[in-house]
C-alpha cells in the first residue's frame, strides 16, 4: 500500500458524549486530531477551547515512573534476557478501578521512598556533625565548661603548617603561664586546648591570632566530645533501622512492579487522550473536532460514529494541503523493515512515492555483499530469530530492526557462500592444523574471491551502483510525466539514459568516440530545455559539467562495496593466522574468535552506516521528496503489555 491515503475529517457532536466518542476513537486508532483550522477559527466567537485533567493525569504518571524506578533500586526483578511482553485486552488495559489502584500502590511505595530519602540526608548531617567532632575526642572536658573562677579553657585551631613549640613559647611569653595541648592534628589543622588565667584570657588570645587561631564550631553542646560522638552513632544506628524498615517495606511491594508498569500503559492512554481533549472546541452542549484519518480504516470510524449524534464529513486533501498531511507507511513484512530507514532519514512527503519497496532489495543485496560471511550470516539470522520468537519486539525500533538483522543476515550469509568466506578462513586453517596440509591449497568452494578477484569484486560494485542510481532515475522521469512534464523528464534523466546507452553500444561495437560524441550532441541539444536566450549557453555546459562529475563521483561512491568485502575479508583472514601460528587448535579457535568478534562488531554497524549513505545520498537524492509528518492517530500505544483488540 505504501503511502496512505489520508481524508481531512471534521465532525460535530454533543458534548455529553465526548469521552464515549474520544474512547471510541482511541479503539480504532486511525484518527489523527489536530488544533482547529479555518472551520475552528470561523466559530471562535462561538466555540471556545475544551477543558482536559492533562496536568492531573501527568503528574499521575510522574508518580508511576518514580514508584518503578524505587522498585527497579531496592527491589530488582529477574527476568530472562528474551522475555516476551504480556498479553492484555483493551477493556483490561482501559479499567479505571486498576489504574486507581496502580497510583495507590505508587503513592505508598512514594512514601517509603521519601522517607528513605529524608532519612539519609539526615545521616548525610550526623555524620558530618560525627566527623566534626571527632579531631576534639581527647578533650574530656565537658563542653559547657568554659574554664573556672580562675581560669579559661579556650578551643580552637590553627594552620597545619603552624609550627607548635614557636607558638607554645610565644604563648607563655605572652601570658607568663599557659597549658596548651595538641589534641590532634591533620593535613590543614591543628587542634588546640589551651588554658589560661581569666585575667590573661586576652593576650592569649592575641598570641594565638598572630598564628591563625579561630575558636571551635562546636555550636551548644554539653557533655564531654565523646559522650556527644557516642551519641551520634547511636543516632546513625537508629536512622540505619529505621531505613532499613521503609526498604523492606518497598521489597515487599516488589511483586507489584507488573501492575505498575501496566499502569504507566494505562496512564499513557489517560494522557493521550487528555491532550486531545485540548485540541477540542466546545459550545458546552456541542464539541467540534478535526483532524485526519487514514482511508483503509475508514469503514471501521464511520461504524464507531453511527453510535453517535453526530455530523461529519470526510473530505479529500487538496494539493495545497499536502505539506499538512501526516504520512503513514504500510508495507509487507519484506519491506516493512525498511521502515527504520525512512525514519532515521526522514519521511517522505504525502503524495510522492514511498522508497521503502525500491530501496529493499538494494539495501539488503549491499548489506550482504559487504559483510560477504556465511558464519556472520548464520549469526545474526540466529540473533533475529530468537530475539522474534522469544521476545517478540514491538517497540518503535526493535521492531524494524530485528527483522532488518534477520533480512541482511540472509544476504550476508549467500553472499560469504559465493566468495567461501565463513569467519574468514576459519575452516581452511584448523584443517591445516590438525592435518598439516597448506590451508590456501584446499579453500572452502567460492565463486570468486574478494582478495585474488578484486577487480572484478570493483566492476561488479559499480554495476550494481550503476542500476540503483538508474533505478532512481527511472522513478524520476515516471514522477515528471506523472506531472505532465514529459518534455522536462526528456531532456534531463532521459537525455543521460541516451548517452549511457550510446557510449555501452559503442563500447560494445569498438566505436567508444563515435558513441561518446553522440552522447555529447544529445546533452547539447536537450540541457537547454526551459532556458532562454544566454541561460541556453550556460545552461548546456553547467549541465554537462555537473552530469559527468556528478554521475562519476556517485557511481564510484559503489567501490565501497568492493573496499568493505575485502576489508572485512582481510581482517578475519588475519586473525586467524595469528591463532594459526601457535599450532595448537584450542588457542587458534580462542584467537580467530576474539578476532571475528571484533571484526562482526565494527563491521554490523559499518556496514549499515556504508549502506544508509548510498541509499540517503546516492539513491533519494535523485527523485525522494523529504518532509514528510510522522501519523500520529489517537490510539492504545503500549511500552510494557501487548493489547488484544
């Protein structure tokens, strides 16, 4: 089918009925609503914006994720690597009474987490108040204390690089008589106790300023520096238990992960239909709506609308309206794949051709020859397989990817046959091992081979880049006299297709000048079409100088072809004679494996980056039309479950 087709929708219906008609709609999911256009702004005098619980149902599904992630944190789920999603209806996925119960259990594993948060930043501070005090334990003074009728006990500290005798001997002369202890020291203090008598308290304290003395930050406490430090750790023990009780308390809701999860599904139905709540108009006893749904299910939307009393129309877009319409792609499953592609690059534009059934087959065959390995094949047909059967992907990459992998594993796997390649010469050389014949005198069979073939491997890629950029010349020239620009498609992809086959024919005949010198009269009599007067002139030549260069350079853009076979042959060849040379068959395996690991590693996602350049570049740039909207309808769009309509 490849580009739906799209029909502008507008309808009108009560306003009592707008949750049952939204519902509805969010069942046959083909129904795109978008802000009210020209219809909507006729009525603004009349019509005004509708009223949604949007907020309400995000921070809902904020309160999910954050319940989710403190299970993830405190009580992780074993699941199987390959685990398929489980199955839901729709009126299940859809129940009010279990998506109430899910923000429930959210809100109460919320609670433990909060608590389990306010409780460690409450042991972040004790065991800083711990530390604090630590580097004063040796007073054993109580610290209300402050000296005596007599005397006064001053703490503090100084600079670690303070020496202590020099300060000790400028003290007592100060003072005439003074007890000062070093109670410890670090890195960047030390630790001071200093008694002295009351009436002195003052030159001591101008003494111990000339060496950087501050008073201790030991705020108000009493009892001596140790009660305090035993108190505190009886404090962290405490707020240890208590901690411990709340993460026991969310282990015990592990169980409950499942039914979260499938809340944030429920909770992602609630906000997509919230949002579409906003694009509404209402009168407060009508509602009006418009948007865009695709034609193949429209029997299905007018059967949900006849339930209604309501007034709709369903319309054609004009050709104006085209760079408005949201593009959807419908493809067989061969194709379908392709899909990731188009979306990295992005769609094409509603009315013009859908690449994906043209690219296919040049994408896979180019994939393959450039892997060219039957044992990289066979891997990654395994890796697809059981990733479709086991986990059955459905999320928006994954399942285009897989079966991309799969696809390109097949190509990859005839191709490494043509050319003998599996894990390069893996085969050959633990057969040379183990009997000690040559391994290049008995290779596996191959049609050719990348490294003793390689001009061939070279003229063979320019052919098939050659067909692929004729290919979308081909599709070029059907899109301009689609148009009703005949003459144009002619003169330009036309007059190129008359020079290649004028030029082969020669070359063919042994007449390569004559039939380049009537490829070069063709140009010259087609590449001013359009252009008037002077235009005509420079039309000719900046056509033919940018033709030949840029038909050369996008035709040897292909020989990448050739480079990645052989680069990729080359390697593997290489790490498996490095294990060859021990001469022992566990080390070789154990080599030529890492080796081919790393070779398939860089080579998967090479090979595909290689490929989408020639495909994005070489292929589109002749007749894609980019720009294209995704299609987004209103409809049940799951992460975790998969809906059983």
């Amino acid at each position: 089918m490849a580009i739906v087709k799209m029909k502008r929708v507008r309808l009108i219906a009560l306003a009592k009925d707008r949750d049952a008609l939204l519902s509805e709609l969010l069942h046959v999911g083909c129904v795109e609503i978008r802000e009210p256009g020209e219809a909507g702004e006729d009525c603004e005098t009349l019509l005004h914006r509708d009223t949604s619980l949007l907020a309400d149902a995000k921070d809902g599904l904020t309160q999910l994720q954050q319940a989710v992630e403190a299970l993830g944190k405190y009580a992780p789920q074993k699941k199987g690597l390959f685990t398929p999603r489980p199955k839901m209806g729709e009126a299940e996925l859809l129940d009010e009474g279990k998506r109430r119960a899910a923000l429930e259990k959210a809100a109460a594993i919320n609670g433990h987490a909060k608590a389990i948060g306010q409780l460690s930043a409450r042991e972040t501070r004790v065991q800083a108040d711990r530390l604090a005090l630590e580097p004063w334990s040796a007073c054993d003074v109580p610290l209300e204390v402050k000296g005596t009728a007599k005397s006064a006990m001053l703490l503090g500290t100084v600079p670690a690089t303070a020496d202590f005798s020099t300060l000790a001997g400028a003290l007592d002369e100060a003072v005439g008589a003074a007890d000062i202890r070093e109670l410890s020291a670090d890195r960047e203090q030390r630790y001071l106790e200093v008694i002295v008598h009351t009436d002195c308290r003052q030159q001591a304290l101008d003494a111990l300023r000339s060496f950087g003395f501050s008073f201790a930050q030991l705020r108000d406490l009493t009892g001596t520096v140790s009660d305090n430090i035993r108190a505190l750790g009886r404090e962290l023990d405490e707020i240890s238990a208590q901690r411990e009780k709340e993460i026991e308390a969310i282990r015990r809701m592990g169980p409950s992960m499942d039914e979260l999860k499938t809340g944030l599904d429920r909770m992602e139905q609630v906000i997509a239909t919230e949002s579409v709540k906003e694009r509404l108009l209402t009168g407060g006893s009508i509602l009006y709506l418009e948007g865009w749904a695709s034609v193949p299910e429209i029997p299905a939307l007018e059967k949900a609308l006849a339930k209604f009393d309501c007034a709709y129309e369903l319309t054609e877009p004009e050709k104006e309206e085209y760079p408005q319409v949201p593009v959807e792609l419908r493809n067989g499953k061969l194709v379908r794949p392709m899909n990731m592609v188009t979306d990295m690059y992005s769609l094409p534009a509603y009315g013009s051709v859908d690449p994906n059934p043209l690219m296919a087959p040049f994408f896979i065959v180019f994939y393959g020859m450039m892997m060219a390995d039957m044992g990289y094949g066979i891997i990654m047909m395994l890796l697809s397989a059981v990733i479709l059967i086991k986990a059955k992907p459905n999320g928006a990459t994954m399942r285009y990817m897989i079966p991309l992998i799969g696809l390109c594993g097949i190509s990859t796997f005839i191709w490494g046959l043509l050319t003998g390649g599996f894990f390069g010469d893996l085969i050959p050389q633990m057969r040379g091992i183990i009997t000690g014949v040559d391994p290049e005198s008995v290779p596996l069979w191959s049609l050719f081979s990348p490294l003793d073939d390689a001009l061939a491997v070279l003229v063979g890629s320019l052919v098939l880049g050659v067909i692929q950029i004729f290919t979308g010349m081909i599709i070029s020239m059907y899109k301009q006299i689609k148009r009703g620009e005949t003459m144009a498609a002619l003169c330009s992809e036309g007059a190129w297709f008359a020079v290649f086959i004028l030029a082969g024919a020669g070359y063919a005949a042994g007449k390569l000048t004559w039939g380049l010198i009537a490829g070069l009269v063709v140009l010259l009599l087609t590449q001013g079409y359009g252009k008037q007067g002077l235009g005509k002139i420079t039309g000719v030549f900046g056509a033919l100088y940018n033709g030949i260069t840029g038909y050369f350079s996008d035709i040897m853009s292909y020989s990448r072809l050739m480079a990645l076979m052989l680069a990729g042959a080359v390697v593997a060849q290489v790490f498996n004679k490095l294990g060859a040379i021990t001469g022992n068959v566990v080390t070789f395996f154990i080599i030529a494996m890492i080796g081919n690991t790393l070779n398939f590693a860089l080579n998967i996602l090479g090979c595909f980056v290689h490929d989408m350049r020639l495909q994005c570049l070489e292929f589109f740039g002749r007749f894609y039309e980019d720009g294209g909207k995704p299609f987004r309808p209103l409809n049940i769009n799951t992460k975790y479950v998969d809906v059983e309509k």
